[in-house]
C-alpha cells in the first residue's frame, strides 16, 4: 500500500461507518453490530482483506435479497454434545453469537462438543471464532468451504473453496494461540487486493484459466488457485468439504458455487466448529503450565514467530495509532 | 526398489514372521500379535517404511528394556465423551485395540467423543486406527508426536516431530477415505528408506547440519526435516504437538528426546483420537449420498487421486501377488 493511498481510522470510526451501512441496506441492529464488529476486528488486527474491503459485498447480497439481513439464528439441541444452530439465511456473525454459549457449556461439562451452523452465508475469517473459544479457555477448531475457486492436487480446474482451518489454544497469560489459515496457497482475499493494487503473486499460489502457473493476480482470478504444500494441503482442503459440507448437510464448494447467484457476496453454506476444554483432558492442574514450556522452547528458536502474534501486535498498534485503511477501499464503502 | 533386491512373501507369512520375532524377544502373544499385524497391514498397503522395516526398532526397544513387551492397557472414562487409555509403557497397537470399544460406543451414543492414549510408543502409521473407525461408520481424526527432527517455519533446528494427522471418513459402498499424512515435507520412514537405497531427496524435504537446503538424505537425517507447505504446515505441526501432548499431558516431541534412550525404537508419548458420528450431525439420511455425490464429482477431474485409494489397490494386489520386501531389510529381521 502506497503511503500516499491511505487514510487513517480509529476503532469506532470502523465500527460505526460498517455498522451505518449495513443497517441502511438492510440489516436490523444485531445483525448490523455483529458484522461490523467482525469487519472492525479484522482492520484492528491488519487484516484488510476481510475488513471494510468486504462491506460493498455484505451490501450486494442485502440488495439482490440472497441474505436475510433480519435473520433470526435458532439453536437445536441434536445430540448431546451437538448443537445445530439455523442461521435464517443469514450472515455467519449473528449466528456465530448464538452458538458460542449453547456450545461453551455443553464442551466445558463434556469435555468435547460441535457446533453444526448451517444456512448461513459467512464473509469473514474464521480466527473470530476460535479466538473467543480460547479466550473462555478451550480449544476451538473451524472449518468452512466457499465457491469453488482452487483446484484439487493434479487438477487444473476449480473444485475446492478456498476452505480455511483456524484453531486455537488457551492461555491463562497473554493471547491466545491462533492460527487461521486457507488450504489454498493464498487467500482469495489477498489475491484480489494484490490485482486492485497491480502487484505480483509469489511463484506456486495458482494457475491461468489455461492450466498455466502465473504470477499475475488478475489470471489467477480468472483462472484457478492452487493448494498450500501440494497433495497434502489438498488433503486438507477435501477434508475441510466433508466436515463443513457432508457432515453436516450444507452445501459443498462447487453446490455453492452452482446455487449462487454472483451478486459479489458470500455464498450460502455452512461451517463446523469444534471445542474442546483441556481440563478434561487428563493433565487438568498442568497443561497450562506445559504448553507455556513449549512455547517458551519454540520461541527461542532463531527465525520463530507464533501464530497469530502478527495479528495481536497489530491490533495493539491499531489501538494507539488507527488502522490505515487504502483511500480507494475507504471512497467504495462511503458510497454505498 | 530394484527388481532383484526383492522376495516375494505372503500375508501370512509377514504376520508369522513379526509375530515369532515380538514373541521371542519379549512381547506377551497379545502385544505381539496386534503389532505384527500393524506390521503386515503397512506391508500389504505398500508402505514398506512402517512395515518390516521397523520390527529391529521394536525389538531394539524389547531388548533395552525401554518399552514393556507385556504391556496391560487399562481405560478410564475422565469425562462424558473423553476416555484415557493408559498404555502401561507398551507398543501403540495394543492400547489403540483397547481403545476402540469405549470410544466407538461414546461417538455413536454422543455424537462426538475422544481418546487419550498415554504412556504408550507409536511406531506405526496412524491410518489403521482412522480407518478402523471410518469401517464402524464413524469420522476419524489420530494425532500424534515423535523425536524431534522437524524445523518450525523460519528455523533452522529440530524441534516438531515429523507429527503425522490422519483422517477418515467413512463410505456405505467402498472404502473409506483415508489419508495419514505427516506435516513433515516427508515421513522420515521414507528418507530412511531412500538412505538405504542411495537415491536423492526432492527440493525442500530437508536441510544439512549447517541449516542449507540438501537433497542427500543422510544429510538430512543428520541435519534436520522441513514441514510441507512453509509455515502453514509448520502451524499444522505446532497443533499436533499441543493437542498430543499439551492437551493429554504427555510428552511434547523436544521431551520425547530428551527423554529417550536412543535404542533405535519409538519413544515414549501419547496419541490424541477424535471420532465423529456423522449420523447425529443433523443429516443423517443424506450425508453418505452426499458426499458420494462429492466424490462423484472430484474423480471426475482430470489428474484426481482419493487419498487412500493407492493403499487399497496395493492391499488388494498384495492379498493376490504378495508383497516384494526389500532382501536386505528380510534378512535383517532374519537375524533378529
């Protein structure tokens, strides 16, 4: 980002310019405050992929009617440590919101619990999630897929989403531990802001419609993403499809991708989302204590950075310094 | 693997082969017989680095008196939908056989349930115990950790094991999905297996002692292993540690080295076990259709392998054709 391209705002500027928006567009005030919070953190944690950058999307599928920006997320209880949560078609925030108490209770008395969210339409990161799992002191895992824009190891054409895992891990000093990472070798995101801002892609991260590797951000949109770690992260992202979509009874990458109807927002989908609470886990008077030795040990390796210390450093900056937000990004969303 | 380098043996005759080894050299018949047909079963897939190729190492363990031939596995239920399996110092296989009642009967009954596998040593692949819930209809997730001989993302020591994760997923008509994969770039069984055979590694599997890229493998085996996919297989590595170690209160892969008394044998430590009924995860009558449909529709790709698929055609052509065992790995376990 040039130095020149940006502007600089502060937490409640973010909160309340997505939060007008999207209540002017159409959502009703929980689900308008709970997707500006999520945009918000985001831009906080120097993310701007999924920050203000995704408002004009949330604000497309409220004009073509695709989400129901008054849903109404119900929970149903549907095994004992299952609960499914309907989102009424709505964004994934305000579901997000009903499901972690229902599912906090039942993993902490349980020691292990799933939430099944379906009918949502989720446009943010997933590290939300598990980040507030850690931070009530269990273990969250999150699995979602999305359109069908990365190709299968060996293939040349679209068939997986993008399909992120984020996890997470307590700690009783300092933040959590939180890794939120697409199976694809770059996130979708990123890639659209590289070719709004004409700069190029790392070797490996996709291919042009023709089945050719290329750097060139604007090809790879039109043509095909590639897998992180080849077979392996391909792995990872089939296994991602069966757990958001065959698990559950949502729609895979390319069900999402037939069914939707391309206003430039969030398909219809779902996601999984696991937690654990390592109190019940058999090591309940140690395992804070152990796990701060690993990564005490981890972090005097030379070259070391822990998973979602990037994102916490830069939400601290924000809060004393502002976020830069592109000024491009920022004239988008103001006319909206 | 030259063509003259080889003998041709049976099923049956791996399996008697282990079995009468284990026995003479310390193990009870119930260990025994559990860890030859790990053996055989590695065999028979065409996985020969998990296969025959490890009994020196179990034996090696016998004989040092590390690991407790006679091992009795006893489990605890230490929460609703959590048993710990107390591995009394023995092989793997035995618990993981131990295992597999309670927690089938917790995931069917409850929909999600784990085990805790402590005070055990692995040494085997982690997809006999996925598979063998995915054949009981359920979702499938091992964990486990190892001596460490993997660089974190950014460093240029060991300090991950090669920390495999495996996965299953279960299918009315065929096999199950399965894939076992380790977040090392490769399983260090094959490196191994390369060093004896003299050939060269691919780019990125490993480093030399002095931290520069090698394709030697015996460099690499006196240096150190690299993760796949950079830093996103080296967060998938830093969860297995925690959820394998940190959440069950054994041994992170830096204390497994520390601990061991190099004897050539697995180390002391634990496996984490997830399964998943997908029956209670609110799709019960579509969710196998489903995700044939997915399947359907993946194969169809131009290039597209199933993960696991390549091991059921290997056991079905070893159950017709036998297995070729590399001669010098037959003879070695002849002289044992």
């Amino acid at each position: 980002m040039k130095k020149e391209n940006f502007i600089v705002l502060k937490e409640e500027n973010i909160l309340s310019i997505a939060n007008e928006k999207l209540l002017k567009h159409g959502c009703d005030f929980r689900n308008a405050f709970e997707i500006a919070k999520t945009i918000t953190a985001a831009e906080m944690d120097g993310c701007p992929a999924h920050g203000l950058f995704r408002l004009p999307g949330f604000i497309s599928s409220l004009k073509s009617g695709k989400v129901n920006g008054e849903s109404n997320p119900k929970v149903v209880q549907i095994a004992p440590v299952v609960n499914r949560i309907e989102g009424d078609r709505g964004f994934a925030p305000l579901a997000l919101n009903v499901s972690y108490k229902p599912l906090i209770e039942c993993a902490k008395k349980n020691g292990l619990a799933a939430a099944v969210i379906v009918d949502i339409h989720h446009f943010s990161a997933l590290w939300h999630e598990v980040e507030y799992l850690a931070l009530k002191g269990l273990v969250g895992f999150a699995f979602t897929v999305a359109k069908p824009v990365v190709a299968p190891s060996g293939a040349k054409e679209p068939f997986f989403g993008t399909n992120p895992m984020a996890f997470s891990w307590p700690r009783i000093k300092g933040n959590p531990v939180v890794f939120d990472q697409a199976s694809a070798a770059m996130a979708r995101g990123e890639i659209m802001i590289a070719a709004q801002e004409g700069s190029n892609l790392p070797q490996g991260v996709g291919i042009d419609k023709n089945g050719n590797p290329s750097k060139d951000p604007k090809k790879v949109l039109d043509g095909c993403q590639l897998t992180f770690g080849g077979y392996k992260g391909s792995s990872i992202a089939m296994m991602i499809e069966l757990l958001s979509a065959g698990l559950i009874g949502e729609s895979f990458s390319f069900e999402r991708g037939e069914k939707d109807n391309n206003d430039g927002g969030p398909t219809r989908g779902g996601e999984l989302i696991i937690a654990i609470n390592p109190n019940l886990f058999g090591d309940e008077n140690n395992w804070h204590e152990h796990s701060e030795l690993f990564f005490t040990k981890l972090m005097k390796l030379e070259g070391i950075r822990i998973p979602g210390d990037r994102r916490i450093k830069n939400r601290e900056n924000s809060k004393i310094n502002g976020v830069k937000v592109s000024h491009s990004i920022f004239e988008k969303v103001n006319q909206l």
